[in-house]
C-alpha cells in the first residue's frame, strides 16, 4: 500500500499503555531520536549518554523546535544528588537597547540577527558528557550524525510544523535568509510525513563539535564562521562572546506539593513559576473542591505566578527579588488572597509560542536526566551560518528595549527563559523526570502534570492523555478538543473567556519517567500530541 494516507487523521479515539523496562529508557517526541538514547545504554552508556545522544539526534530529525544553535537545561539525578545545569546563552557584548532603537525598533524582532544569542547547547552536551558520560561524544553522537549524512524520514507532526515554517519565512525576508532554504527548503517547500531528507554540513558540524569536545564551535572553525556571518549581515554577535562562553551549574530549586518535591532550574529559567503557582495551590487547599472549582483556582494561580514571573524572572545576578522571597510562605500568602470565585485580569498579558523538544532518560543504575532544549520560536531566528547547517535561536526576542523592564536589554545579559525541565522526589529518593515543552505552556504544563500524577493518582501516560488548558492572556483561557463541555461552561460561568482550540501543538508536548524505588522498574510515557515514543530495554 503506497503511503497516500494523512498520517495526522485519527478518527477515531486511541489509547497508549505505559511502558515498563529496568535496564533503560528513553522517552523523547521524536521515534528515531528516542532509539538513538537507547543505543548509547545499551552500548554501555548512561542515562547522560542517553540524553546528549538523543538531544543531538533531535537538532537533526526535528528541527522545527530545536537546533544546534540552541539553548539546553537540565537536572542529573546522579550519585544520591540533584545537579542542575543552566547552558544558556546571554546576549553579545556589543548590543544594547540603544542600539537596537537607533535602527528603528521599538520592541526586539523576532528574526534575523538582533534577537540571537550565544548558543549554549553545544557546551551543555559537552560539559554533560564530560562530568558524567561513559562514552565519548563522537560514539554517542554517531545516530545523529548518520541521519544527518545519509537521511531520514520526517515524523507527521514535525512535518506539519515545517510546513508553517516554509511560509512564515517566506514573507519578504532579506538574502541573510537564503541559507535557511538552502538547509530546510532547497525545493521550496517543507518536506512531507515519510519523505526522507538528509543534512551532510549538519553531520560535518556535529562531527566537528564531537571530535573537538566542542571547541570548535566555540573557539575553531565554527566560531569563525559564526563572527563571519554576523559583520556580513550587520549582527552583533562576535567570535570574543562564543569564546567566553561557560555553561553554569546552579542549585535546582523546589517546593513541596503533597509529599513530593517539585524540582526547577533557578532563574534566568521560569521554572519559578511552576512553583509560585503549586505555593499558592496549597495555600488555597484544593482537597475536596469540585473538578470545576479545582480548575479555577489552577488557572487563577498560574496567572498570579505569570504577573510575578514577567516582573522578576531574568538574568539570576538582575533579579531585584530573590528566589527566597518569591517562594516564601508570606509572599505565598499574599498572592493567594487576591484569588477569588471570578476570574481575574492579570498584571501583564502575555503572547504564547515556542518551538522546543523536551526528552527524559534513565538507566538501570538509577541515573535520571530531565533535558530540554531549544531554538525558542519554532527554527528560531530563521538564520542558518553559511556551510554548518547551524540555525540561530531568536532567544533574544525575550528582551525589552523598556529600561523599566527587569529584562531590558543589556550587553552580556541573560534573558528571561521559557524553557524547564522538572523533576520528583520523595523524601531523598528520586522519584522521576517530566518535562512539558511549549514557550509559556511550560509551567502550566508542569503544574498540571503534577496535579495529574500527584493529586490526582493518574499514571504518567494518563497524566499526559488528559485533557490539557492553556491560559493565554487577560482572561482568555484555550482548551483542547478532549476538555468535558460541561466543565467548559462551568469556567466560562465564572468569567472566563473560554475557547477550544483544534491546534493541539499550543498545548505543549511531554515525556515522563518514573523509578519505583522499591525494585528500580522505570515506567515511562510519552506526548500524543506528538510524534513521542518510549524506547526501552
């Protein structure tokens, strides 16, 4: 049977099972970059080898959310301790608000070269592999590297994405652009579902960074490419700010929810968010509260942690409040008293969107790693340097030109950072990873799975399956297909601008792996709105 079928039309309602293995897993949104994890355990690798080689393997099979000119974060649950590392990228030396208003913007764009930052991906698989990997980069980078020389199929949903891609950088963009379709649109158009596609100056820079223990990118050719690029086309990125790039390990920060902690990476991350909403949760005792009220007060929560997110969150040495204070017990309390029966308009609206892959990975020596990474808006800046098949992120979108704003724009500054990988413990055991990915999905995507599996009782792929809300600005709440119609007009009741959205890639895409702590058995789950899959051994 020839494949001329819509792979994205499913009449009819499915279910998948969790999956249950003990020597690994790996659950990642994309099928070959899961089995690329696997391959690093199975060769003898980690649940770190796992993770670095299926977040290589994603910048090549879904491209439309990630890229080798990315930002990543990650929690390692290793050795009886939780290690968080930030490998984002600040802003060049060279840039200013002033600069930017002075070629005539008054808010950041969201393409070309004002809004790239340095990209820290590349130093984060590096640093990662070498704290803890047991293999060498070029080994665990070996899948990524043959799909990108000799070809893939492209999955459905990535398909779709790529398509919309095609046409939002088709309209009017300069010859800077022309890269980009030279790499991802040499016929003009995206690639469909089943077509198989190849990147061999993608599979030369990975081979590069590999070899080089990423150096080269940094600091050898790549780099030079990079400072090349940017003065042709009038950036202000330069070779000096790859250079000078580290990649930061910082304290994980959490709170308790139920008898569980919920992990976050710290600022500049908005980890902070999940966990000022699950503070005033409590505070606000769901226990007992009908499926209606419960739902309110969620939403009522996540916006009150958005306002507080937008005033404080950004570069970690800017903040002008502290984590401490954010999630103290009186800051908590005074957030929750302005919730009430009706919905609320919050302090400042926000625009959602994002492009970005999310992947967790376990071992059978109970090493866990919760990763993400991203380009920010779906390719990101729609940038691809010359010969290297690097597409830039637009992270730098994120900053204001408004010098009242904690994240206006400042030489060597971090940004506010949509992107956050969570992780469960109980008591000093690990208890798992989960990850929603999604621009400002993400910490309402984290508080409903928490909710899910933790007050709810769900299983992980339960808690995935269940019908999903995303608050998007005001009082505008989106809710997707499966959402009770019943519970629809009880939110809408109270005030709620409530509509359904039939674009299931708003709603965020997640992976989740547990450890029962009592025979080490991983149980793991995967996105369906996603071309997610569970590899195991």
């Amino acid at each position: 049977m020839s494949y001329d079928f819509d792979p994205l039309y499913h009449p009819y309602p499915s279910r998948r099972s969790v999956v249950f293995s003990q020597k690994g897993m790996v659950a990642t949104s994309q099928p070959l970059a899961a089995q690329a994890g696997l391959e690093a355990i199975k060769k003898g690798g980690n649940a770190v080898d796992a993770a670095v080689s299926a977040a290589a393997c994603l910048t090549v099979t879904e491209p439309t959310s990630n890229g080798i000119g990315g930002d990543a974060f990650a929690l390692v649950w290793t050795g009886g301790h939780l290690y968080a590392l930030n490998a984002s990228g600040p802003a060049p030396k060279m840039i200013s608000a002033e600069a930017v208003k002075e070629m005539g913007y008054s808010q950041m764009p969201n393409l070309g070269w004002l809004p790239v930052t340095v990209p820290g991906a590349p130093a984060g698989w590096a640093e990662l592999s070498k704290n803890w990997g047991k293999m060498s980069l070029k080994e665990v980078f070996a899948p990524a590297i043959e799909y990108a020389r000799f070809g893939f199929p492209v999955s459905p949903v990535t398909a779709q994405l790529w398509g919309r891609a095609v046409q939002k950088y088709k309209e009017g963009r300069g010859e800077e652009f022309q890269e980009w379709f030279n790499t991802f649109a040499p016929e003009g158009s995206a690639p469909r579902a089943g077509q198989v596609i190849n990147f061999p100056a993608h599979a030369s820079t990975l081979l590069s960074i590999a070899e080089s223990e990423g150096s080269s990118f940094y600091r050898g050719e790549i780099a030079e490419k990079i400072d090349s690029f940017s003065r042709q086309y009038g950036g202000f990125l330069r070779g000096e700010d790859l250079q000078n790039y580290r990649p930061r390990w910082v304290e994980p920060v959490g709170t308790e929810y139920r008898g569980f902690r919920i992990w976050e990476t710290p600022p500049n991350s908005q980890g902070l968010v999940a966990l000022m909403a699950l503070n005033i949760i409590k505070e606000l005792q769901l226990h007992g509260r009908g499926d209606e009220e419960s739902l309110h007060l969620q939403i009522e929560a996540i916006k009150l942690a958005f306002a507080d997110g937008f005033k404080y969150v950004t570069d970690p040495e800017k903040m002008t409040r502290s984590v401490e204070e954010l999630l103290s017990e009186s800051h908590t309390r005074m957030r929750s008293s302005l919730v009430n029966q009706c919905a609320a308009s919050p302090a400042r609206s926000h625009n959602p969107g994002g492009g970005t892959v999310y992947l967790a990975t376990a071992d059978g020596e109970g090493n866990m790693v919760s990763y993400i990474q991203s380009n920010y808006e779906g390719f990101g800046s729609g940038l691809v340097v010359p010969g290297t098949g690097i597409a830039l992120q637009n992270r730098g979108k994120e900053f204001s030109l408004d010098q009242n704003h904690s994240n206006y724009l400042e030489p060597g500054k971090k940004t506010y950072h949509t992107i956050i990988p969570g992780f469960l413990t109980r008591g000093d055991q690990p208890v798992g990873a989960f990850g929603v990915m999604g621009g400002y999905m993400q910490p309402q995507g984290h508080l409903q799975m928490v909710i899910n599996m933790v007050r709810r009782g769900l299983n992980p792929q339960a808690a995935l399956d269940a019908p999903r809300w995303k608050w998007v600005n005001d009082k505008t709440v989106e809710l997707d297909p499966s959402f009770p119609l019943p519970l629809a007009r009880s939110l809408a009741g109270r005030g709620h601008n409530i509509s359904y959205s039939y674009d299931l890639s708003g709603f965020g895409r997640g992976q989740i792996i547990l450890r029962n702590p009592q025979n080490g058995v991983l149980c793991g789950a995967t996105e369906p709105r996603a071309d997610g899959a569970v590899a195991a051994w």
